[in-house]
C-alpha cells in the first residue's frame, strides 16, 4: 500500500509537470512555430510542436547544430536530457521548466541570434538552465511561495490585531511576501549560475570565457528597472563581474591542477603567488598554497592546518594584530570571505575547518547561512508562524513547507502542532 501511494503521488507529479510543460510551450507559440531538436520525448507536447523543416523563419536552422554540440556534451555530464526546443521568434530568453526527471528547456530566437552559434556562449546559457533542472528549482519555487503565502497572511492577521487597520495590514503582508518571493527567486538564479559555470566549464571543458563574453554582451542591452528587491534576477553587472572573476580563477586553477599533477612545485609557487596577488578572495589559491606548504606530506589535515598557515600570514599582514572592534570586524571580513571562497569552489572539508577561525557569532551565523549549514523551522499554528526557531543541519538553511509527519522526530522543537518541513532557502534567513 505504501508502494502504490508513493507511485500514485510520483504520477500525479509528472502529471502536473507535463500538464505545465505543455502551458509553457503553448505560450511560447504564441510568439511563433516550435520545434524539438533533442531530448526525451513528452508525449503532452506533440500537439503543440511542428517539424524543423516547417519553421518559417530559416535564421533558427543555423543555430540548431550549435545547441545540439552543446547539449550533447552537457546532457553526458548532467546525466538528464530534458526536451530541448526551438522556438522562431519570441523574447531574448531562454527557459526551463520541470524537473530533473521530466525537464523542458525553450531557446528563442533573439537569444540564439545573440548567441551567434558561439558554442561557449551557448554552453553558458544551456549549462544555466540545465541546472534549473538539476536542482529542481520548480519544485522549490512552488513549496517556497507557498509557505510564503500562508507567512504572509500570519503577519496580516498578527498586524490587524495591533493596529486595527485591515487594509493597513494586508498591503503590509503583501509588500513583504512580494519582496521575499523575489529575494528566493534570485538566490535560486544565482544558485544555477555557480552550478551551471560547474557543468559546463568544470566537467563538460567548454570555455569560461564564454560566461564573460555572454554576460557583457546582454548587460550592455538588459537596463535594468525598478528596486533591485523586487526583481527576480540578480543584475547583469553583478553577474558579468562573477563571471569575470570565475573565469579569471578558473584559468589558474585548471593551470594549478596541471603543475600540481606533473610535480611541478617550482612553477606552482610561482603561479599561486601571482594568483592570490590578482584574486586574494580565491578558495582555491588559499587551498593550493596549502598544499605547497604541505608538500612534504600528504595528510589532508596537514594540507589544512597549512592553509590556515598560510592564510594567516595574510591576515597577519593585513590587519596588524586584532585589538579594536573595528581590527577583529576586518579579520573577520578576511576570514569570511577565504572560507566561503574554499567551500564555493569544492573544498569543503577546508571550508569547514577554516570557518573555526571566525572570531563573532555574527561572522560564524552569516558562515553558516551563506554554506547552508541551518535548518529553519517553524513550529505552531498558522497564527504563531512568525516564531522561529533555528536549527543547526548539514543540509542547508531551508524554507518550510507544514507537514506533521515530521513533528515525531524534532524532539525539543515538536512543541505545537503542525510543524513544517524544511526546504533549501540559498540565500539565508527571510528577513
């Protein structure tokens, strides 16, 4: 029995994902004739979908070979291969929707044509959506404006009874919900953005510079509008200068990785020198030093006692003894961003170990919500939902969906009923 539910409520998942697939896409034609070019076949699209030799506009078949060089090599390291689609004109953008098992990703012309059959540009695009996928950031996005809906109405409820003034309250609720949603949506943008530089520069080879040269050029046509918190993806400038620095740091690392395999120490000195000179912020420059420091050893506690060694004669040259607030904030600053740079990059055993050193609570908490090392709970009825209470959790600091099979195992934390069930919330605690 408990077979059949868990298979029934699997169906009834991909029966809302093809159901919502196929809304997607019919938009899409809207704005002109669809074609797929790879991946599983969704039977709930069809209807919709036209062979490429019956696209009207020619400009999209150039670029179809391009997408499929792209998708090929990605799809082998991402181990999925959503529906891929072309559509002949629309908006400059592409999409994804659905989830690592049942996925669409939706290319329009404008963004082909931006692209200009480039491969490494496209790898930045495609890498970005598959991992949309890959993280399942549908689902994510669908539990987290849920519980943020129901947030929403605990503070218009809790702010009526203060003030009397339902109106007052409701627009209050409103403006803030609207705010997290789209503070959640850009945390899962910047989420796709490490995780698909990950996919297609690390384990697929395409070129970083691609995510550079695709970033300057749309930052130089997408002007942004509005707040930026209530938008719902970071700025352009601000990912141009990301993809800047990932680029610039993964030329070094992938030359590190060759010296270091080849013996080569001399050389490797030389160039992480010239790397923590240029990018000081580097996990991976800090976690190569470590290893130079380590090189008569190859216990990884050693390597990481020589990393905070080595990261220490920076701090110690940086800021001259720790005697004032202002000198104990700095290092902190340092040590923050040396640690979070380690476990951005993959490190994070060092990450874990460096993040001992941060001196205040305030360094230590902002550590562990930047690495996801929370996990948010809310206990109590809707009314009391604005009470929360933090746990500390390998898996991440998360939003709350309510779920009361859970409440059993929170021990301390069961103390009303419901309880609610934790998902990721990447970019740390709702305000």
């Amino acid at each position: 029995m408990r077979l059949v539910s868990a298979c029934a409520r699997m169906l009834d998942r991909v029966r809302l994902i093809a159901i919502m697939l196929a809304a997607v896409l019919q938009a899409s034609i809207a704005f002109g004739a669809c074609a797929q070019i790879e991946g599983m076949r969704l039977p709930e699209l069809d209807p919709q979908l036209v062979n490429l030799r019956e696209l009207r506009n020619p400009g999209v078949v150039r670029h179809v070979e391009p997408l499929r060089n792209v998708y090929a090599r990605i799809s082998s390291v991402a181990g999925i291969r959503p529906a891929l689609v072309v559509c002949e004109d629309g908006k400059l953008n592409a999409i994804a929707e659905g989830g690592p098992q049942e996925g669409l990703i939706v290319f329009f012309l404008p963004m082909l044509e931006l692209l200009d059959a480039n491969i490494d540009e496209i790898a930045a695009v495609m890498g970005h959506e598959f991992s949309h996928l890959l993280l399942d950031h549908f689902s994510l996005d669908t539990t987290a404006q849920s519980t943020l809906a129901r947030w929403a109405q605990a503070i218009a409820r809790e702010r009526y009874r203060q003030s009397g003034n339902a109106d007052s309250a409701r627009q209050f609720a409103s403006a803030w919900e609207n705010i997290e949603i789209m503070r959640y949506s850009r945390a899962l943008e910047r989420e796709a953005d490490d995780k698909g530089f990950s996919l297609a520069v690390t384990l697929a080879k395409f070129n970083a510079d691609g995510f550079k040269r695709f970033a300057a050029k749309i930052s130089k046509i997408s002007a942004s509008s509005g707040p930026r918190y209530l938008a719902s993806h970071p700025g352009w400038l601000e990912r141009l200068e990301k993809a800047e620095f990932l680029a610039r740091n993964q030329t070094y690392t992938d030359s590190a990785r060759a010296l270091l395999s080849n013996n080569n120490w001399a050389e490797l000195k030389s160039l992480v020198k010239g790397w923590l000179g240029q990018i000081p912020e580097s996990g991976a420059a800090w976690y190569y030093q470590g290893r130079i420091l380590a090189r008569t050893s190859g216990n990884r506690s050693r390597i990481t006692k020589a990393f905070e060694e080595a990261a220490s004669l920076y701090l110690d040259n940086k800021v001259l003894g720790v005697r004032s607030q202002e000198d104990q904030d700095e290092a902190d600053a340092v040590w923050f961003s040396l640690c979070l740079g380690l476990f951005d990059e993959g490190y994070k055993f060092e990450s874990a170990n460096c993040s001992k050193r941060l001196r205040t609570e305030e360094a230590r908490e902002k550590f562990r919500v930047s690495t996801f090392r929370g996990l948010l709970i809310v206990g109590g009825s809707d009314q009391g939902a604005g009470n929360l209470l933090v746990a500390r959790d390998r898996n991440g600091v998360k939003l709350i969906t309510n779920d009361p099979s859970i409440a059993a195992g929170l021990g301390a934390y069961n103390t009303v009923s419901p309880v609610w069930r934790a998902i990721r919330y990447p970019e740390g605690l709702p305000r």
